[in-house]
C-alpha cells in the first residue's frame, strides 16, 4: 500500500488524488470512510507508484529538459517542450499530472510551453543543447513577464508607501532578490516572477524601505512591518523554497 497524506475538508463534495514531488496527497469529504479512500488508493496504484518514481527521480531544480518542474507565480508549472515554425512561450491550462475523479474543481497543474523554432531545432543534437536552448526562451520570457509585473508592483506599492526610487532594473542576480543604493535606485532579480504576488510585494516592500534606511536596523523592519504586515511568511516562503528558485546552467 503506498503511503499518502489525506487532508479532509467540510466543504469538499468529491474524492481528489494528486502527486506533486513525489508525495501522494488524497483530498476527501469528511463523510467518506477510511475503507472506500483506501480501495480508491488501490486501484489507482498502478498509476500513483509510476507518478511517485518519476517525479522522485527528478532533481529540485529544474534542469529544462521535458517534464521538469518550474515554479511562475509561487504556481508549479510542467515544463512541455514542442516544435513549430516560430518559437513561442506560452502557458496552458492542460491538466499535466493530477487526477480530479467526479469533475471536481479545475486541475491545478497547467504546462509552461516551450515552442522550439523547428529549424533551429535540427542543430540541437545533443540533450543539453537542447536544455541551454529551452533556457534561453525561458530567460527572455521571464524577464519579460517580470518587467511588466514588478514596474506594475512598483508602481501601487510606491502609492501606498509614499516612497519611489530615481530609478528601477530588472536584471540578472546569482544570489539576491533585489537591492537598493545611496541614489535611490531599486534594483530586482527578473526570477522574482517565480515567487506569488505576495511574496513579490514584500522584495518590492523590503527595498522600498531601503529608500528610508540604507540598513536592517530596527526601525527598517518596523517599516517593512507597516506596509507588509505577512513579511514573515513571505520569507518563510522564500527560505523554504531557495533550492527551485535558481536557475542552474543544464548538466
Ligand atoms: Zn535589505
């Protein structure tokens, strides 16, 4: 019998099973007994102990090849690399691995498509060719998205806050989220488009307040507190996430 953790809830009317990192989650109304989810378990078991070995086998960190995982949004997206004449990014709304029985709620597993210009494609022999390529889209996907969204951030945070920068990057960071110097200038990791919005508003928050105090004293954090008052899940979220919010060069 595979192991899985089951999470019921009043409101919920239907049996749900999903996978995500190699851990078996089975969501169930409170009325349904202990037998039924167990003979539901089994014979979806086949499928469960395949899903289980292929998720464990893959790394944390996304190594751009088919399948892997990419976290956009603080929302875990399946990376689905295809061919066609023009190469394009895009994210879908196909269910990629979760199986909701009796049309439960919608799946909340969607693709990232990575479409590879064909003609390109046929010089990308190798494996890791093909990964460095994938990443390449991916980089200039990404720091597009994160420019609309943080100057978009920006923008209603500094309202709220009374604080703007003289200016605002969006750039390229191997360890930090982002930074703030003595002319007032705000610069942002682009792969802060990775974390959820909340946690995007607290970086923007955090640097903001930079513009008032150029350290971490106590009133800095009495500050950020003032404008973000979940700074500490926000962190929290960031810190339990760390090892899938690096892009790491393809192996
Ligand atoms: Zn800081």
């Amino acid at each position: 019998m595979l192991e899985y953790q089951l999470i019921r809830s009043k409101r919920r009317k239907t049996l749900s099973l999903q996978v995500r990192h190699g851990q078996v989650t089975v969501r169930a109304p409170y009325y349904v007994a202990a037998t039924l989810i167990d003979t539901f378990i089994k014979e979806k078991s086949a499928w469960l102990h395949t899903k289980v070995a292929e998720q464990k086998k893959k790394p944390d960190f996304c190594d751009f090849s088919q399948g892997s995982s990419l976290f956009f949004l603080g929302e875990h997206l399946t990376l689905n690399i295809c061919l066609a004449k023009k190469s394009n990014v895009f994210i879908d709304n196909s269910i990629a691995n979760e199986v909701e029985l009796f049309c439960a709620s919608k799946p909340s597993l969607r693709q990232l498509n990575v479409v590879i210009n064909e003609r390109v494609s046929i010089r990308l022999i190798e494996p890791l060719d093909k990964a460095a390529r994938v990443k390449k889209l991916l980089e200039t996907y990404f720091k597009q998205q994160a420019e609309q969204l943080i100057i978009e951030r920006l923008e209603f945070l500094s309202t709220q806050t009374s604080l703007s920068p003289t200016k605002v990057n969006i750039r390229q960071y191997r360890a930090r989220w982002g930074s703030c110097n003595n002319r007032g200038e705000l610069s942002f990791n682009y792969l802060l488009v990775m974390a959820p919005i909340f946690v995007i508003d607290y970086v923007i928050i955090h640097e903001l307040c930079h513009l008032v105090h150029l350290n971490h004293s106590k009133d800095f954090w009495q500050l950020v507190e003032k404008f973000c008052p979940n700074v500490n899940t926000a962190k929290k979220w960031l810190n339990i996430h760390q090892s899938q919010l690096h892009w790491k060069n393809p192996t």
